[in-house]
C-alpha cells in the first residue's frame, strides 16, 4: 500500500487551507502529502464571512467586502463602521478552485476517497473530520441562507446586516443575517442558537420566504444558491496522538460565541506551516485559554436567558464597534475586553460563574 509522509484526512476548509499554505511554501518539495476527501465533485456550498483582522491566502476568493454594518432589534437599530477591519465573505467555489488547481501541479500531492486505500503506518496526520457524540445539552449555531436575485434594485450594496432580531424568538435565539452582494443580490440568512432538539426550528423555507416578503417587503424574486449547516458551540473530542493533529472545526478553531472559524483556520495553517519540520513536537495551537473561559460564561449565560440575547448582543455592538471587533476575532487585549465586559448585565454574568 502507498506511503505519505503526511495525510490531511477532510479536503474542506481546513485541510485545502493546510494543503495550500504547505504547497505555496515549498514545504512539499521533497515530501509526499495524501488528501483524503470522499465528496464526489468540488462545488460553491458554503460563504465564509469574516473581519480581516489579519492577512490571508484568499483576498482573490472574496465575493463582497463591507465597510459598514448594522444590528436591530425591535425599534432599535445601530449603524457601525468597520473601515479598518472590512468585513469580508469569501466564494467557497472560488476558494476550492484556486487551491484545486495550485494543488495539481505538484505530483507529490494525492486525492483519495477514502483513508482505506493508503497506508497510514508511518505518516503525520492532519484530520478535519470532527468526532461529535450528539448530546442533548450541547449548542449549536444552525442556519439556512439562501441568495436570492430580486427583479428590481433593492440592497444598499454599502452595508450589511449582521443580526436582525425583529423575528420569531420561539423561546431560542434567532437572528437574520443579511449580505448584500449588489442592489439586486443578496444572501438571506435565518440563524438559530439552539440546543437543536426542537424540529420546529427548522422551517427555514418558510422563514425565510416570510422575512423576504413580510419583513423586507421583497415580493418579486429567484433563489440562486442554497446553503445550510450547524457549527458546533463546543469543542469536539480530542484525544492526544503522538502522529495527529486535529485541524478546522475538529481541532478547535471555532470560536463558541460566534461560530467564526474561517481566520482561525487561517492562523493554524500558518502555525503548522512554520512548525512542520518539527511537527511531531510542536505546541498545540488553540484559541486562547482567555476566549476559551469568557466564551464559556457567554454560553451559560445564553442557555439559561435566552430571551435576553438580543438585548446583550446589542449593548455588546455599543462598544467602539473596532473594539468588539477584535474581541470577537480573538485580537483584543485587555483593556478592550473590559470595555465588552462593563457593557454586559453584571447580575447574570456573576450567576452564571457559579452555574
Ligand atoms: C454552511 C456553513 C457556513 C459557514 N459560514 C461561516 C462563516 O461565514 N464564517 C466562518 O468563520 N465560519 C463559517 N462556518 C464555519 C466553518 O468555517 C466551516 O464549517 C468550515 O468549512 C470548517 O472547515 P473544516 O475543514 O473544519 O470542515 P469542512 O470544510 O466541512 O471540511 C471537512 C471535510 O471533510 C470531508 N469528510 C467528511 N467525512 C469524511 C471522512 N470520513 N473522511 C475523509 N473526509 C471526510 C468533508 O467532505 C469535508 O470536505 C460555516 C459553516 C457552514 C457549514
């Protein structure tokens, strides 16, 4: 059976983000790489969106990027600026691509579909597939967006919306999101946070043909593009191997609060980049331990009040918005936070220390 020296086991996000950032460094010269990725054919399923808090690999892969955004909740509305940290969304088509067609011309890499056709004895591996046990108490982000093209111009292309809460609470947290790619195109997201154990959450075709209609008052339209996911709240299990490391959503790189993980999987490409001679070693790259303990309040604190999200969220965003920017891309530093942490509810921030 074939040998690598190493194998990236999930050629999505994280393990085309490794491949590349390995590739583009000349790290596969004289070294032998198997990906293993069971989908059939690469297509646009997913739109990564982010602050640019830091360079990346993907500025070619952006469909959009904004320089202002907003946040409602009923009657309320704020508008901020984001002019030094834009707020990007990346094509996965494009991405997958661009990394696709870099990866082909060196001979040194391989696709597999399935880890059982090579040998796995003496490689280093770099697995993206995460090992979730479902588990009723556990949270999710889940969400279904869908593009759509409207007849007539309609979208200020200037400026996002990141979080609608003028809708249906069912008891949960639920949010529209919305990227206005041009006048007349738009991503239309419905977001839940949720234990996901309540089916009923997951009319999304129906929630979000009634914000389009009701709410945005678009009734003359067409659905281009469909996507759907949940992003785990929690940190999927993970167990010390002297020849692995977990990478993406499997290693980690989601920050709990908000689902990000793109930027995240970014900084750990680069990490393993540079420690990849020395791999076996090295240091396990994680968010840090100071996110890791404030996401972990936020999160009980969200599962016992959950009607008081909207209300949280947006005293967070009355912050200098370049503030709760880097506290949410894991970039602020202390004085920062605190500025976050005066603006919470004391009482049941305190209460949720002791849950
Ligand atoms: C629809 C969607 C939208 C998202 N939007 C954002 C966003 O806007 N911003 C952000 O920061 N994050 C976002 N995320 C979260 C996160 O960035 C993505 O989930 C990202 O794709 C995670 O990368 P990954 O490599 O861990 O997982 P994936 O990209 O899912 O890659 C895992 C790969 O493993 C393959 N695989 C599955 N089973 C096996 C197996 N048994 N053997 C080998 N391979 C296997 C899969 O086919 C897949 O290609 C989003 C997630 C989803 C689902």
């Amino acid at each position: 059976m074939k040998e690598f020296d190493y194998i990236i086991i999930g050629g999505g996000c994280a393990g085309l983000s490794l491949a590349y950032e390995l590739e583009i460094h000349e790290k596969l010269k004289n070294k032998t790489l198997a990906i293993i990725e069971p989908r059939p054919e690469y297509k646009r399923d997913k739109t990564w969106s982010f602050w640019k808090v830091v360079p990346h690999n993907f500025d070619d892969c952006v469909k959009k990027s904004w320089k202002n955004f907003s946040i409602n909740v009923p009657g309320k509305t704020i508008h901020l600026e984001c002019k030094n940290y834009p707020y990007q969304s990346i094509d996965s088509g494009l991405f997958y691509e661009k990394i696709n067609n870099k990866l082909k011309e060196n001979k040194n890499i391989s696709f597999f579909k399935d880890i059982s056709e090579i040998s796995t004895k003496n490689s280093f591996i770099f697995n993206s597939v995460p090992n979730i046990k479902k588990n009723h108490l556990n949270l999710w982000q889940h969400f279904c967006g869908v593009e759509i093209r409207t007849k007539n111009d309609f979208f200020d292309e200037e400026i996002f919306n990141l979080m609608d809460f003028d809708c249906e609470q069912r008891e949960s947290v639920h949010f529209f999101y919305t990227l206005p790619y041009s006048k007349n195109k738009a991503l239309v997201e419905t977001t839940w946070l949720s234990k996901m154990n309540d089916n009923s959450q997951k009319d999304y075709d129906k929630q979000i043909k009634d914000y389009i209609n009701g709410h945005l008052g678009i009734k003359d339209y067409e659905i281009i593009y469909k996507e759907e996911g949940a992003i785990p709240l929690f940190y999927p299990l993970y167990e010390k191997e002297k020849n692995k490391i977990n990478i993406g959503t499997a290693g980690g790189m989601t920050r709990l609060s908000t689902g990000y993980t793109f930027l995240n999987i970014q900084e750990h490409s680069k990490y393993l980049r540079n420690q990849i001679e020395n791999i076996s070693n090295s240091k396990r790259f994680e968010i840090s331990k100071k996110y890791q303990f404030l996401d972990d309040i936020f999160l009980r604190v969200l599962n016992k009040n959950p009607e008081r999200m909207s209300d949280i969220f947006f005293k967070m965003f009355k912050t200098p918005p370049k503030t709760v920017i880097k506290f949410l891309s894991n970039k602020s530093n202390f004085l920062e936070d605190l500025k976050i942490i005066v603006k919470m509810p004391k009482w049941i921030f305190i209460k949720a220390l002791f849950d």
